[in-house]
C-alpha cells in the first residue's frame, strides 16, 4: 500500500501513479464489452450490471 497523503476532501487518500489512467481506459474498455454481450441476454432496456472486483 503506498504513502497515504491529504486528499483534495480533507481526507486521507492514496496517491496514484501515471498508470492509473491506462488503468481506467482498460476498465472502461471491459465495461462496454460486458455491455454489450449481456444486451444478447438481458434486452437493451434493462441496462444490467457489471461486476468488478476493485481488490
């Protein structure tokens, strides 16, 4: 776990590396794809869920 620094909220909070945004681009990239396959199953008008283990 890193260093722990004085978030912009007051509160504690982890600070990231430059990583962190080739990072969210591949989560958004794994949401749409998830997406998109459970409209075959769900409908488009259900909107469903995606599970993501942040951990």
């Amino acid at each position: 776990m890193g260093e722990l620094i004085l978030g912009d909220d007051g509160l504690p909070a982890q600070e990231v590396g430059v990583w962190a945004k080739e990072k969210h681009r591949l989560l958004r990239r794994y949401v749409d794809i998830c997406r998109a396959t459970r409209k075959k199953y769900i409908g488009k008008s259900k909107g469903g869920a995606s599970y993501i283990d942040l951990f």
